[in-house]
C-alpha cells in the first residue's frame, strides 16, 4: 500500500545552516511522483519541490534540493544556508501513477535559530 | 488569480447539526481532494475526485460525504458532526497526472462542541 513516512517529529537548526528533512516512501507502482511542502504558522500550503520517479537527476529549486534514492526509497529535502523564515512544518507527499491519489507524511517541524 | 477557495475559514458548530464547507478552484483542474490536518497525524485525505461525477474515498471518509457535481466545486459535506471531526480541513486541487503540483485552499478550522 502507498504509504509516506517522516521520522522526525521536530528539527532544530542555525541560520545560515544546511538541514536534511527525511522521507521514506513505500510503493509497488514503478511510476509515482514526490513532492515537499511547506506550511508555516499561518496555516497555508507551499509547494517546494518535485521528484518524479523516472527523473535520473535530483530536482533543485533555490535553495531547496531533494536527494533522491530510489533503491532507499528515500525522498529527503535539503535546505541549504537556513533562514528564520525557513521555520514552519514541511510535508512529505507522494502521487502514484495508477491511482493519481496523493497522499501526505505526518510532517516535521523545522525551528531556525539566530 | 489562480486560486483554491474555501468557505467558512472557521465554523464552530454543535453535534448533530449538518454542515457543508465548500471549495471552488478556478484553474479548471480535474483532480480535487479534501483532507484533514490534526496534530501528529499529518494530512490525511478523506475523500478525492478525479473529474465530474467521480468520486472515491480516501483514507478517513466515515462520516464526510463529498459530491462534484461542477469541475470547479467539491463540497465537504458532514450530515451529523460529532466532536471527533473538530479539525482543520484542507481543499486542494491539480491538474491529473504524475508531475502535478496541488494547489491548496487557506483550510477550514472546525470545531465541533
């Protein structure tokens, strides 16, 4: 069955830092899409970043990269030179290809501190 | 303005009295879907669509009923709210396929007494 899994209820970390956020999927479909989004205390839905399964390179955008592992099945974002601003929950989510059905992790709370 | 719009932002109701949160979407996306978001337990989808008249359920539907009679709406519907639905609901919407983001209303706060 589809399933996402984030490990890490709550992350602390510096400005200017880099911080890893994890991700573990489980799916048989071999086509299936990855996506990260952020909330933050306003309560609002952002969407980071994608990974489609078939993508032979990590996605980028800014400075949020996904480190993909497919034979892991691990789906981890990465947020380079942290910033205050980068507080909030962050959402791991996964789309499969037969059932176009997109279902959530239970999330992490990132903190960003001076 | 590409939007998800969702209507009441916040409802305090009483057990038993039947609601309906709507949610409209103006990007003509096929794929709509209503979630809820309680502490710990992340988003879980109650209820999506795939296009008119075509509807599923997720994986928390009991007690929700969701009908998608337009592309553009795809109301939530509780026929006798109960304290456990006190939540707060997310609608969203996408174009259908693999590489589609999901672009979400600003979420319902419900609270059921």
């Amino acid at each position: 069955a589809q399933k996402i899994t984030q490990t890490q209820p709550g992350m602390f970390v510096q400005e200017k830092e880099a911080v890893t956020l994890d991700c573990t999927y489980d799916t048989s479909d071999p086509s299936y899409g990855l996506f990260w989004y952020k909330q933050p205390s306003s309560g609002e839905m952002i969407f980071l970043i994608y990974q489609g399964s078939y993508d032979q390179q990590n996605a980028t955008e800014g400075r949020y990269s996904l480190n993909f592992q497919k034979a892991r099945k691990s789906a981890n974002l990465v947020i380079s030179a942290s910033q205050l601003g980068d507080s909030a929950m962050y959402f791991c989510a996964m789309r499969e290809g037969s059932t176009d059905k997109l279902i959530f992790g239970t999330g992490t709370r990132l903190q960003v501190f001076p | 303005e590409a939007q998800v719009t969702q209507n009441p932002r916040y409802l305090i109701t009483v057990t038993g009295k039947k609601l309906t949160v709507t949610c409209s979407q103006n990007m003509n996306h096929e794929y709509m879907s209503w979630y809820r978001q309680d502490p710990g337990l992340g988003l879980r989808q109650i209820y999506y669509s795939m296009n008119v008249e075509v509807t599923d359920k997720g994986d928390v539907p009991e007690g929700y009923k969701v009908s998608r009679k337009e592309k553009r709406n795809f109301p939530l519907i509780l026929e006798s709210p109960s304290p456990n639905q006190t939540s707060l609901y997310f609608c969203a919407s996408s174009f259908n396929g693999l590489n589609t983001e999901a672009f979400f209303g600003q979420g319902t706060r419900l609270t059921v007494v």
